[in-house]
C-alpha cells in the first residue's frame, strides 16, 4: 500500500506561479500511474500566470473563492468544484476572495516541464 501525507512533501513554486506540493508522480514515487495529482495554493489578492499545457488538466477546489480563466471564459469557483482543462487552453487563476485559495490538480497523462507555456 502506498500512502503519502501532504506534509510530508517538498513545496515549490511552480512556473505560474502558484505553490505546489506534489502528492502523486510516477517520477517521485513508486506509482505506476498515468496521471499527476498536485496540491496548490494560490495566496488572497493573487493571479497565476496566464500558460497553457499540451496534456488535459482537472481542478478540484478545496478552500476558498477564485476566478478561473480559460481561454475566452471566466466563471467563478468556489469548495467543491472542478473545472476540466482541455489540452493546449490558456489558463489562469484569480483568487479573488480574502483567504488563501487551495485546490487538487490532477494532469494526464503526467506532468512534465516541457508539456508547459507561461503565455504572454
């Protein structure tokens, strides 16, 4: 059985510039998965990059209310939602409420440095 605790993983500030601990990857872990599974944070006030990646993405909402931005589309989400994020979409993150904004994501197949764009 495997079984890995959110506290016990390396955070890191990823290229959009929320924060990121990696819960499940088949490089760090001893996973035969197709997928990623990350935790994110993105800080009261605070935008992610604008980036787009080639592999789907899914978004599920732990705490807090945020705007979320993909290509020419914005809706508000909040606990409890996911949002799906075709391949190649430009994406960002607002959070747009008064606490810290925590959310799961989970990339398929697996995410990787190269599958990932900051857009201007």
């Amino acid at each position: 059985m495997f079984v890995k605790k959110l506290q016990e993983c390396r955070g890191f500030t990823a290229t959009d510039g929320t924060f990121l601990k990696e819960l499940l990857h088949r490089k760090n872990d001893d996973v035969n998965l197709r997928y990623s599974l990350a935790h994110a944070r993105l800080a009261a006030g605070h935008i992610s990059l604008r980036h787009r990646l080639r592999t789907s993405e899914v978004y599920y909402i732990l705490k807090g209310r945020g705007i979320m931005h993909i290509d020419d589309e914005s809706r508000e989400v909040s606990e409890g939602c996911a949002v799906y994020i075709p391949p190649n979409a430009v994406q960002h993150m607002e959070n747009v409420g008064k606490d810290e904004l925590e959310f799961l994501c989970i990339i398929d197949p697996a995410w990787r440095p190269e599958d990932e764009e900051i857009v201007a």
